[in-house]
C-alpha cells in the first residue's frame, strides 16, 4: 500500500515522494546540489528527497523493479524501527513545512499534498486521542439524549476506515489474487494490521511530540536477523533490546482501560448496551 498506491500515486501526478532509504539509487549531483546529507533528523532520506525535490529534481518510482528485503521480525524491531520513522517524519516537518509553502517552483496541490505527506506520522496521534476519548464519550452519548444527534452524524467519518479497507484490499489483491478464499484471508489480515497500527499509537505518539518539539535523539538502527545464514537464531543479535520500556508499561495499563471500555458496553444505555465501539475497543485492547 505505501509503495504502490502512496509512492506510484504521488509520484505518477508530479507530487514529492520520499526516497525510502533503500532500493534507490541517487545521482550524486542531486546529493549535492540539494545540500548534501543532513544530520538535524532521524529521517535524513525524507530531508534530503523534499531538498532535492525543491531545487526541481524529479524522482522516477519504478514500481516492476524489485529487490530483496528483510521486515522486522520481532515486535521490538518494528518499534523501534516505527519510532524512528514518526519522529524523524515529525522532525521533517518542522524543518520543511515553510520552505514547502513559500516554494515559487510547486503549484498549490503539490504544496498540499507534501505538508500531508509531512504529517503522515501525526496520524498516530490523532488516534490515541480518539482511542482515550472514546470511552468517556459511550458514557456521555448515553447519558446526554440530546446530544445523540451529533454522534450519528460523526459516525460520517468511519467513511475512513471503509477506504482503508477498499484500497489495501486492491493492493492485496494485486499481489495475491481475487477471490472468496483470499479476500477472507485479507479480512483476517486487515483487521491484525489495525489493531497493531493502534497498538503503536501510544509509542508513536510520544515518537511525534518529541519530534515537534525538537527534543532530539540518537538514531537507534533496526535489528537486521539475516535468518537464512544465521540458521534461524535471532536471539544473539546485538541491536536486540531485552529491557522492556516504560512505554509498554504504559500500553499495559491502556490495555485494561480499553478491557473497561468494552465491559462499558455491556452496560451503558437502557437499551441493553452499546455495542458501536465494542470492535474499536477490542483492537485497541
């Protein structure tokens, strides 16, 4: 989905991308011109694409042109390879967004679509906060009658989540195929990839208020596991972190304030509960 539909599609209607780190190659006139390599962010490759990108330099996406490469295997790789991520995407932000915006060389809906693209990490806040807010306003849709109208008239934006669903399902499709049998295997998928982008939003969270408030940080590599000729053991790699972090405490205590939320269900109402959220609680739990 990121690749094909979000790099593909910006890039095919002349918009920025960001040059991913790997399976690229640059022109070193291009690292150049545009400033060379910057330090003053965990996402140095985001940096240098928008500099790059600002001085009229084009990127090509080459979508049939493939390479190896290795996905966290372990929850603590992913996470510290997420924080990294939504910080740096924070971090860049801050740095581009005025550059963005005054630029004379873009035209307007490609300013607008890279102060989105610059933000894509805020996301993550943005749902915790509804994620905290969610169960208060069950009690308070329930309490307040007057107040029901409002509610079903916010119940417009879970529009998002079936575009979601819609626009993974094509890619998914694209790689594995149609039918019924895929398409119940994708729901299953769909749903595990949900709860754990949730999952994250805490981490990611606290990733991207540093990130705005330019709280710097040092840059915390990906572990890399290269099963294949290590023989399958991935618990001698050194980058592996074996404390766990206050931030999974933290997720401990959201997991049982979200369990409330779907006990609140079960009583809230005098209708015999209110089971709307129910499934929104239960992948955040």
């Amino acid at each position: 989905a990121h690749f094909t539909l979000e790099q593909v599609g910006r890039n095919s209607k002349g918009h920025f991308i960001n040059f991913n780190g790997t399976a690229g190659i640059w022109r070193k006139e291009t690292i150049i011109d545009a400033g060379n390599w910057e330090g003053d962010t965990l996402t140095e490759d985001l940096d240098l694409s928008y500099r790059a990108q600002l001085k009229n330099w084009k990127f090509k996406y080459l979508e049939d042109v493939t390479t190896p490469a290795e996905l966290p295997i372990v929850i603590s790789a992913a996470r510290s390879q997420q924080f990294r991520w939504n910080k740096g995407g924070a971090e860049n932000f801050r740095k581009m967004f005025k550059r963005v915006i005054s630029s004379s060389n873009i035209d307007f809906k490609t300013k607008l679509h890279g102060v989105l693209h610059l933000l894509n990490s805020t996301m993550f806040l943005n749902v915790l906060i509804v994620g905290l807010l969610s169960i208060p306003m069950l009690y308070i849709k329930n309490e307040y009658a007057h107040l029901r109208v409002y509610f079903i008239v916010m119940s417009f934006f879970v529009i998002s989540t079936i575009i979601f669903f819609i626009c993974y399902w094509y890619m998914y499709k694209n790689t594995y195929g149609g039918g019924f049998k895929n398409f119940i295997s994708y729901i299953g998928m769909f749903f595990t990839f949900f709860s754990i982008a949730m999952g994250f939003s805490l981490h990611n969270s606290i990733a991207v208020i540093e990130g705005h408030i330019g709280k710097r940080s040092e840059f915390v590599r990906t572990p890399k596991f290269n099963l294949a000729a290590v023989g399958g053991n991935w618990k001698t790699n050194k980058y592996l972190k074996k404390k766990i972090s206050r931030n999974v405490i933290l997720e401990g205590i959201l997991m049982l304030y979200f369990g409330f939320g779907m006990y609140s269900a079960f009583i809230v109402g005098d209708q015999g509960g209110d089971f709307g959220l129910f499934p929104f609680h239960l992948m955040l739990f």
